[in-house]
C-alpha cells in the first residue's frame, strides 16, 4: 500500500469537529477572558457537554496509531485562541505524567478524576518547573521524603509556574527522592483534592495565555498515602539503585512527559502561526493602499509566502515527531526538540509579521494578532527554552555532552 499524506476519514472528522467547536465558540469568546484574566469555566464545560474536554476523548487521541490525531486537535483548537486553548488542553500535561509514570491501576483510577464530567468538569495540573529549577530539572528543590510507619510521603518545596495550579483538582508534584542522584533520584507524586499543606493562591499575571490559570504552588508537609507515588515504590526502589550503582536509567519523571508532549506543544504554537498567516492574508487582501491591495507589493507577498512555507514545513516535523513518539521510535537526531524549537520561533515570527502586516492597526486590540503575538512568546520558555531544545538536538546529533 502506497505512503499517504491524507488524513484518514477519522482524521478528517476530527479535524473539522475542532475546528467547527474553535471558530464557532473559543473565538467569540476569546477576546473577553484574555481582558478578564480569568479561567473560562463556561467553555471548559461546553467543551465537557460535547465530548471535546474528557478522558474518552483523550484517550481517542492518544490511541491514534499515526500519534497525529492529537496535534490535529491541538492545532485547530489553538487556532481558535491560545488561553482558551490552554485552559482546555493543560490539564493533558498533567494525564501525560500519570500515563508515563503510572500503573494501569494508577491510571484508572486517577486519570478520570482529572477531568471530573460535563456538568462539574475540573482540572488537573503537572508541578515541575521551581524558582531556581526551570529547564535545569536536575536543580530541583523540592523533596520527598517516605515515612515508613504510616507508608505516607511527605512533600515540601515550591513550585512556580504552574498551569491549573491551585484550581486544579488533581496535582502530579515530580519531588526529588534522592538529591544525590539529581534527576535521576525524582519521582513523580500525586495530590488528591482537598490535602492539606497545598496553597496554589498565588496567581500570575502574564503577557500571554491570559485565559488559562498560572500559580505558584508552595506545599508545606504534604503528605499523600503511599500509593500516591506514580509507578510504586518498588519500581522507584529498583530505578535508584541502578542509578546508584551508576547503571544508566531508563529515564526520569520530568524529562519522559517532557519528550512525550514536546510535538503536541509544536502542534499548540503552529495553530497560532496559522491562525496570525491566515487573518493577515485576507487583511492584506482586503487593505488597500496607493490605489490597490497591499498584498500586491512584494514585501508584503514575500512576508506571506514565507509564513505558509514554515506552517507547511513545521507541521511536518511535528507530524514526524508525533509518529515516531506513539510508535517506540527513539529520536535520534532530537525530533522532539526539533518540532517544539521550530514551531515555537514560528509562532513567534509568523504573530510578529501579521502585527507588521496589519500596521497600527495590528497594534491595536480591534484585532486578534495583537494577542496571538503576547501568546506566542511563551512557546520559545516553557517546556524547555529554545536555548534548551538546542542543546538536546546538539547532543542527540554529536553524541557529545555539550554543555
């Protein structure tokens, strides 16, 4: 059977059910909840009632074979806006984490609880990034400490950063077991709903993504049963001694979700390039200047023509990247890296000449690129600089610990 680029009828459906949920209810309300800085609850819960926000349909989408299906989704629903977009799909990072770390039974019964149902849906939220800890994991100092006699892990640090934090219903904290060993003495820990010692009450306000929650999480003698711990204790007992004895690990809790969701990240940033490529398209269609469309100047065709071709372009590392993740491949050359560092700097570049595009007019809050520019930038910072996903593929090509 011959090699296709076209989407599969599932893939198709898929795509125009996003799309038809981003256009016809994310973007008219996009505007509102990126003044309003607040989490867009209504949205979330029509997301819920349609089957769009749940475990159902993410788990859908992670057992696509092609492992595409997820950024279709990602990109479609970030082309309606970014914020919403994130308050949606964060509580994924979170799902991600139990499922790299967690045992089917963990997975079971954690998993749906992230999400809650369609008429009380809640939140869940991934605690990795600290004050001094952001790419530089290995730097964290949040710890996690076993008492024995009551088989609970005690947690204490601070966590910055963090999306859904403190609304959310379940938090995966990734604590240090072992400071000794660096990343490959953490563990990853989750945080039922109500337990004391957690206090996510401080907000950030930020330059983009206004519409999806960010908190610093401070945990103060947390203490969670020990079949809190993701993968048990034995597993974990097991992987610390091979680390101490200097065997090489199969990895570690940060950097294996990281890995896992590094395409679908690319996927989020390329569905702004696209949505900023195709508002000043037609913008420059319609803008007439010295008698005639502006998009009749080269300067302005050449900014376009440029645009398409990174989307084309980006799309297909992600897509590639994607595959490879859901069929065991190893990235060998920092695939992953490399879909999240190129779509990240376009989201950027691409938001950055639709504003250039649009003039004074793309300065202003009438029209959208001027937010999906504030949005953009945060793809080139979290889930590992740009500086990060450099380093990565530069070690994946050379073999060399390049610092």
């Amino acid at each position: 059977m011959p090699y296709s680029f076209e989407l599969t009828e599932e893939q198709q459906d898929l795509k125009d059910w996003v799309h038809g949920f981003a256009k016809d209810v994310v973007r008219p309300a996009a505007s509102e909840w990126d003044e309003r800085e607040e989490t867009p609850w209504p949205v979330i819960q029509e997301a819920a009632k349609i089957g769009l926000y749940g475990f159902e349909s993410l788990a859908d989408l992670f057992g696509d074979p092609s492992g595409i299906s997820l950024q279709i989704a990602n990109e479609e629903l970030f082309w309606g806006d970014a914020g919403i977009g994130m308050a949606l799909f964060g509580t994924s990072l979170a799902v991600a984490g139990i499922f790299s770390a967690g045992t089917p039974d963990q997975l079971a019964e954690w998993v749906p609880q992230c999400f809650g149902d369609e008429d009380d849906p809640k939140l869940a939220a991934f605690c990795v990034s600290e004050p001094q800890a952001g790419s530089d994991v290995s730097g964290m100092r949040t710890r996690a400490r076993y008492d024995e006699a009551k088989d609970e892990w005690v947690l204490n640090g601070q966590k910055a950063w963090i999306t859904n934090g403190g609304i959310a219903n379940i938090h995966v904290v990734v604590a240090s077991v072992d400071p000794g060993l660096g990343a490959r003495g953490q563990a990853a820990f989750l945080v039922p709903p109500n337990t004391p010692g957690l206090d996510g009450s401080k907000k950030i306000k930020k330059l983009g993504l206004r519409a999806s929650h960010t908190a610093e999480v401070f945990l103060d003698d947390v203490r969670v049963p020990g079949s809190c711990l993701l993968g048990g204790k034995e597993r974990l007992d097991a992987r610390l001694a091979r680390a101490r004895e200097g065997t090489r690990s199969a990895g570690q809790a940060a950097m294996a979700t990281f890995e896992v969701s590094r395409p679908t990240v690319g996927a989020q940033a390329l569905g702004i390039a696209r949505a900023a490529y195709e508002y000043a398209l037609e913008y420059a269609g319609d803008r007439e200047a010295f008698g005639r469309p502006i998009i009749e100047n080269q300067a302005i065709a050449f900014a376009l023509a440029d645009m398409r071709t990174e989307i084309e372009a980006s799309r297909l590392l992600i897509w590639q990247a994607a595959w490879m993740a859901r069929n065991g491949k190893t990235f060998d050359a920092g695939q992953g890296s490399m879909s999240k560092l190129r779509a990240g700097e376009l989201a950027v570049s691409a938001t950055e000449k639709a504003v250039q595009i649009l003039g004074g007019a793309g300065y202003s809050r009438e029209h959208p690129v001027e937010r999906m520019y504030r949005d953009s930038k945060i793809y080139t910072i979290f889930e590992g600089t740009s500086e990060i996903q450099r380093l990565v593929i530069a070690r994946a090509i050379s073999g060399r610990h390049i610092r």
